[in-house]
C-alpha cells in the first residue's frame, strides 16, 4: 500500500525567484490537502515551518521536493536524510536532466502524489574517505583534478586487484546517474541509470588511457601532488599528496519519487529525443 504523504519539506534553488513561485504554488497545493510543510532556509513560504538542514534529521519526512535545477536536486540529496524519497521539479534550472517535471506541471503531478499513483526509483551513490575521514556522498560523480595547473601528477588507481599508473590531470569516477554530467561531456556513454556500475574516466591522460565501466567495486587513487576532490561539482576537499583516497559505495542508495516509467529519459533532456536516419 502506498503510504500517505503527511509531512514534506521544500528546498528551492538559490536566489531563484522562479524556484520560489513553483515552491509557493507547491506548498498551497499540499496545504489545502493537510500536509505539514517545511521550507528549507534560507527558503520561507507563508504557511510553512521553516527549517535548518541540520534540523531536517529530526523530522519524520515522507517527502522532500527539490525544485530548481540539478544542481539543486544534487544539493538536496547531500541534505536531507537517508532514504527519504525526493521528487524534483525543474524550475529555474536548465536542463534539468534529474527532475521528474516542470514548472508547467505543478498541479498534475502534485494531485498524482496526493492520490498514490507514484514508485520509488534507486540510484546509487558513492563515497570517498581520505584517511578515514568521509566526504558527502556523491551522485553524479566525484573527480579528483591537481591543483597546480604547471605539474602534471602521476596517478595510480587500484581497483579489481589491479594496479593502473598514469601521468594525467585528474580522473571522474561516475555512477550511471551522473554518466551525463562531467564524465559525458569528456566522451564518456550514457548508461540506464538502473545499472549497477561505475564509469572511470581519465582526464587527459599522457598515454591516453581508455575510460573504463566496471562493477562497483573499491577503488583507491593516489597522486604524486596535491589534490581536489570535487563532489558532484559542488563541494571542494583539498588533499595531500600520496595520500590513498579511497572510494566506495555509499550505504544508502538515493531515492527518487517517479510518476511514469520511462526507458533512457536522459536522452530526451540531452536533446535527443527523435532520431532521423
């Protein structure tokens, strides 16, 4: 049995006044139904209960709606808490490659949510941890790049029970999810986002090494300089040299609330949608 909606909090894109609309007019339509709504500071909705993201732990959600772009959508998913099911609306972003629907949709897709008619869809995420210590999770990607522009490092990369040595900038390790964020925009495939796989892909490598799709496994990156680690384009880490940065898959699979089933909805939102012979 579907459970009932009775409690959802809103997170907007920043400094969006079109985000914030589409959250008024999101926040009226769950209102009238009797649904408690939160509104993610900085974000305050008349009617709401404005909340910290640190203090989303202690609600009990059953929704989270992200409305903005990706980047928003990548944002909440690092903030709200495990398992918590999100529902994305594009609204203010571009592409909006994560989100269910748009703006224009609002009120057919919130009454479909209030009456049941939605399931769950499972991404997985991953993690990196440097001596221990563990970054957000990720789920589009996380790259590890140097930071001086005038040293090209030798990375290796353990992963299988294999070792790979490379001179190169950096290096993408991407979840299927993300296979249309950084790691397709330097050549790499759009994967189902069901698949249970990961994409490697070098960054200008000096012996142009091939990217590579393995199964979700470990995998240990070190460089011979100093490191950024950069999750899904929005959180910065600075890492010492030689240090094994160590990623893996995270405990928790991010989980999308869907209305309609589609097959590679990605390539719609990446502008392939007809296809002429």
């Amino acid at each position: 049995m579907v459970p009932n909606i009775r409690r959802a909090a809103i997170i907007t894109k920043m400094d969006s006044s079109e985000a914030n609309a589409a959250a008024n007019r999101v926040a009226g339509l769950l209102s009238k139904s009797k649904v408690k709504v939160y509104s993610v500071l900085p974000l305050e909705i008349d009617g709401a209960v404005p909340v910290s993201q640190e203090k989303l732990e202690d609600i009990e959600l059953d929704i989270v709606l992200a409305i903005g772009g990706d980047g928003t959508t990548l944002r909440a998913f690092r903030t709200i808490p495990n398992k918590i099911p999100l529902f994305s609306i594009n609204s203010g972003g571009h592409r909006g490659i994560l989100s269910e629907v748009g703006a224009d949709s609002i009120d057919e897709a919130i009454h479909a949510i209030l009456a049941g008619k939605y399931f769950y869809d499972s991404r997985i995420r991953i993690k990196t941890s440097v001596n221990g210590k563990a970054f957000p999770p990720a789920l589009n990607d996380i790259l590890i790049t140097r930071v001086s522009l005038t040293r090209t490092p030798l990375v290796s990369i353990k992963l299988m029970g294999d070792e790979i040595k490379q001179r190169m900038d950096g290096i993408v390790v991407s979840t299927p999810t993300g296979s249309t964020g950084h790691s397709f925009s330097i050549g790499g495939p759009v994967l189902h986002e069901g698949m249970n796989c990961l994409i490697l892909s070098p960054i200008a490598s000096v012996n142009r090494m091939p990217q590579l799709v393995i199964p979700v496994e470990d995998i240990v990156v070190q460089s011979t300089y100093e490191s950024h680690v950069i999750i899904d384009g929005q959180e910065t880490f600075r890492v010492d040299a030689d240090k094994p940065i160590k990623i893996s898959r995270f405990s928790d699979d991010a989980t999308f609330l869907r209305l309609q089933k589609k097959g590679m909805r990605q390539l719609a939102k990446l502008g392939f949608s007809k296809f002429e012979f």
